[in-house]
C-alpha cells in the first residue's frame, strides 16, 4: 500500500492527543515535515512522531514547499483558512481540524480552493465516526425515523472550561464553546438530518460566569482577565423545509442537564437521542417503546471485540479517499455550512436581530 508522505502545521495539543497518535497507527502516513510557531513543540513533535530525517519549521509557507502528499493543519482557528489554501494550492492535500474556519467567508474560500485545485480537503469532525453515530446515521438513511422535522444539538458543559493554549483568545479562536464544541453538536445533527440550507437563525450568547472566582472547574480556575470569548451560547435555527433545530453550547452553565457532541432528533416515524446510550423511540403495535441496539462488541470472557476508535477511523477514511478514490465521510461543503450558521448565532447575539439567508 502507497506510503503518504505528510506535514503537520500546528504542533499543540490536538496534533498531540489525536492526530499524530492516530497517523502512527494507521502505519501508511510519514510524517516528514513538522511546524510550529514555537520550535521546541515541533522538535518534541518530530522526535516522538516523525521520521529520523523529518525536517522543522516555524513557518508554514516553507513547510508547504516539501515533497507532501498532505497537510494538517491543527492550529488555532485564525490559521486554519490561510493554512490550508496555500496547501492546496501548493498541491497538497488537507486535513483541517474544526471548526473549518473562524468565519463563513475564510470557509469558503477553503471550499473554493479545493475546487479550484481538485485537491481533496476534508474537516476534523470526528464525533461522526463513533459507533452511536454510525448507527443512528445508517437508521437515518435507511427512513427509520421518517422526515425529521425538529432536533436538538446537545453541547453543554457543567464547569469545564480550557484553561490552555488560546481558546479564551477571541482573537485566535473566534468565539468560546459554540465554535469549539457547539460546532460538533451542529455537525452531527445536520449530518443526521442530511439538511445543510438554513433559512433563519436567531441566537443567544452570554459572558455571565466567566468573571468568578472559586470556579470548580475541571481543569482549575479559569483567568477573568484572558477570558474573552462567551460562557455559553445559544441558536434557534430554521431551516428551508422548516425543519427547526436548537443549539445549546456551553463551557460553565449552572445545569446538570450535561451532554456534549450529541444530538436528538425528532421524526415522523420515529425520534432518537443519545441521552442514555443511543435510545430510538416509536410507537410499535400500538404501544410507546424504547429501543437501544447493543454497540459493544466482544461477548466472550477476556474479549471486547474488535473496534476502532474514532480518529482512527478518521484517518483511514481520509487515507482511503486519496489512494483509492472512496468518498470522504467529511464534505467541505457540509463543514462550510456548519461555520455558516454559527457565524450567524454569533451575528444574531450581536445585533439582537434574527439573521435570514
């Protein structure tokens, strides 16, 4: 099997905790080119993930000029967009983390690039290829749950907000928890739906907690002083056939409703959450029911089955779709129309005024 030759542009924690492991063990990438603004990361990265000749940089024009089957682009969200049009454009394909970009206008350019070049670009949602994901997507297709007309895109969290890198930076980021995960929840729920035309959106954003001290927060007390994007955010979405969604996002929110990259749809057949496990309910022979399939495999003492975690999926899906020509899982198109509508909520939260398309 063809060896893909790749760089990786951003050399923090999401290169480190998913990307570069799942690279390594899908065993038909080399990783030959490594950049990052601060050169120690890139050397630490090259050193535990690159190949003994990998090469380092702290700028990516000149990483980009390598002999490169494909990039990553795994940097704060202001960069994904130049990033990954000059790859493209220098021949390369892409990878690039969510959100795919900090606006709707630097995302389509990167859609536009990819067209342009012919160039394969794909975005880092990999909640999609979960087991629960998977399943509920093929009973979507399928009809299982009929037209669905009304869902929720779950992404709430009690007190668990980053205190690392730049994602209180709105500068960087571009926002707080709805473009960091609120982005994941939207994804899944317009994935499952197959529904990218937004016709309204109306949203809700709030800066309330952020200035406490004494925070319980999971990974310590956040800095009030650095803290510049939202606590929480919230959109009403309505879509060109009507169908409705609502978006909750949040980093600290005094709820213990919890439940982050999730979704509930709601059909005319049927309706699904993720609330309990995957949970499809319905009305079968005349009775309410409940059904939740058995995602865990194995079934034999000292045996759990065979599984792939996500990002490792990830990978071969995107491996697969350069040497071999299957689709990606992932359109650039679907992740524009993702930034689109959180651009919106953002937007609407700012002017006070619902945003039509």
């Amino acid at each position: 099997m063809k060896t893909l030759k790749a760089g990786i542009v951003g050399c923090g924690g999401i290169a480190n905790a998913k990307h570069l492991p799942a690279i390594r063990k899908n065993g038909h990438f080399e990783a030959v080119a490594f950049c990052d603004l601060i050169e120690e990361r890139a050397v630490k990265a090259k050193e535990e993930y690159g190949t003994p000749d990998a090469r380092v940089y702290t700028d990516y024009q000149e990483l980009i000029k390598e002999d490169l089957d494909v990039v990553y682009v795994l940097t704060p969200n202001n960069a994904h967009a130049p990033v990954t049009i000059a790859a493209l454009k220098a021949g390369k394909h892409v990878m690039c983390e969510k959100p795919m970009a900090k606006t709707y206008a630097e995302a389509k350019a990167m859609v536009e690039a990819a067209r342009e070049t012919g160039k394969i670009l794909t975005i880092g949602y990999q909640n999609r290829y979960r087991g629960d994901s998977q399943y509920l997507k093929r009973a979507c297709e399928n009809g299982d749950l009929g037209e669905i007309y009304y869902a929720k895109a779950h992404a709430v969290r009690r007190r668990a907000v980053p205190t690392w890198g730049v994602f209180l930076d709105e500068e960087k980021q571009g926002g707080g928890p709805l473009i960091d995960i609120g982005t994941h929840a939207l994804d899944l729920t317009l994935w499952m739906m197959d529904n990218y035309e937004p016709a309204s959106v109306t949203g809700s954003v709030f800066r309330k907690l952020a200035d406490q001290k004494e925070t319980g927060n999971a990974w310590g007390d956040w800095d009030p002083e650095v803290f510049t994007v939202e606590d929480s955010a919230f959109g009403f979405i309505k879509m060109k056939n009507g169908a409705t969604i609502q978006l909750e996002a949040s980093w600290a929110l005094n709820s213990l409703e919890v439940d982050e990259a999730k979704t509930s749809l709601c059909g005319t057949k049927a309706g699904a959450d993720m609330k309990d496990g995957l949970r499809i309910n319905r009305v079968q022979y005349g009775r309410q029911c409940v059904e939740k399939p058995d995602l865990a495999s194995g079934g034999v003492a000292f045996y759990d089955g065979v599984t792939e975690k996500p990002e490792d999926v990830e990978q071969r899906v995107f491996y697969e779709a350069i040497t071999e020509g299957k689709p990606l899982t992932v359109e650039p198109e679907q992740a524009l129309a993702v930034t689109q509508i959180l651009e919106a909520i953002y937007e609407s939260a700012k002017t006070g005024k619902t945003v039509y398309f």
